[in-house]
C-alpha cells in the first residue's frame, strides 16, 4: 500500500505533503529530523492520508496536491477541523 499524506508542524502549523509506503516509519524519520525539507519544523502531526495501491497513482496524487490548486483547496476545506490554523505549506 502507499499513501498520500499530509502533516502539519506543531510549532509553526505548516503544513507538507508527501507520499511513501511506510507512513508510520516516514513520521517518524520527519520527527527525527531525517528529512531536510521538514527537519527544521518538527515536530511534526498526521493530519490527512490517503491509501493507493498503485505507487504512481499516490504520486500523481501529491504532485496534484502540491499544485495548490482546486483540489488542494478543496482538500483543506474537507479537513478544516483537523487543520489548526494553517498558513504555509512546505514538500
């Protein structure tokens, strides 16, 4: 299985999106600080995932998600209880 997922940062509430087949053992390298993109806005909390299948069919989701578009914008409305104030979004 992989997934789509996104997290937000319990510091500063950004946000990242991201894909992997290890989603529990991914939180926790992005907790650890083994991800340069994320490492310097740990600690980090699952918000929203999503399971495929299919590896391209979990990338082309997050590369449409990153596109900040309608979809994403949807997206955010969709979990907007499990957002706590969002303002930026890194991945």
């Amino acid at each position: 299985m992989y997934y789509t997922y996104i997290l937000q940062s319990k510091k500063t509430k950004e946000l990242y999106i991201g894909y992997t087949e290890r989603l529990v053992e991914r939180l926790k390298e992005h907790n650890a600080g083994l991800s340069y993109a994320t490492k310097k806005y740990a600690p980090w909390e699952l918000v929203y995932f999503e399971g495929y299948a299919n590896e391209v069919d979990s990338q082309e989701r997050e590369k449409k998600l990153k596109q900040f578009g309608r979809v994403y914008s949807q997206l955010k409305r969709r979990i907007a209880r499990s957002l706590h104030g969002t303002e930026k979004v890194r991945g």
